[in-house]
C-alpha cells in the first residue's frame, strides 16, 4: 500500500487491518495476516497486506461486484449455529425461522451462504 491517494482512508485501512490482527485467529483474514507475518518477518508487510486486501473488499462492495469471501464457509457455518444457539428457540420462531435447531441451521445458511441473485 503506497502513499498516494487520500491519507485519511488510508490511515483508516491501516487501522482496521491492525484490529484483524489483534483479533489473530478469530477471522480468516487475521489468520492469513498472522501466516504472511511469520513468513516474512515484519508486522508492517502484514499490516499492509490486509488492508489491501479490506480495500479490494470495499470495492467490490462499492462496484456492486459479488466480493470473495473473506471467511470461508465453515467458520461462516459455525457463527451461524452459535446464532441459532443463543436466540433459543422462542425467539427463532417469532423470527421466523425454524424452531428446531439444525432445519434453523440449514435456513440460515440458505440465506446467508447463498450468492443473491440482485
């Protein structure tokens, strides 16, 4: 990441890719951030690698391009079913999903795991 361009959302890239790599193991990119780290020796390099990679994402956001999955989909999976766990299942059905745990998993990962068609 060079230093063209406007500072004040490149200080704010580098910010949040900072937050991924605090937050280390949780997230798919922090794990890719930690392995380019331990590969080549500087935070910096990292730091500056998941941010472009947070820049590419917003892009693709901003360009109304589908955006590559920056999680796969089994940790998606995962936070998925604690979702389901933690609502409990009063609060599934007045959302209305499924009020049995893995219909209301499958549900969920319909609508969240699937490309939309927008």
């Amino acid at each position: 990441m060079g230093r063209r361009g406007r500072g004040d959302l490149r200080h704010l890239l580098i910010q949040g890719a900072q937050a991924v790599l605090r937050a280390g193991a949780q997230t798919t990119l922090g794990q890719w951030g930690w392995k380019l780290f331990a590969r080549k020796g500087h935070r910096h390099i990292a730091v500056a690698a998941v941010a472009r990679k947070l820049l590419v994402q917003v892009w693709h956001v901003l360009s109304d391009h589908p955006p590559q999955a920056l999680e796969t989909s089994k940790s998606v999976t995962l936070k998925l079913h604690k979702l389901a766990v933690t609502l409990g299942k009063s609060l599934r059905v007045q959302l209305g999903l499924p009020a049995q745990l893995k219909p209301c998993l499958l549900e969920l990962q319909k609508r969240f795991l699937q490309p939309s068609a927008t």
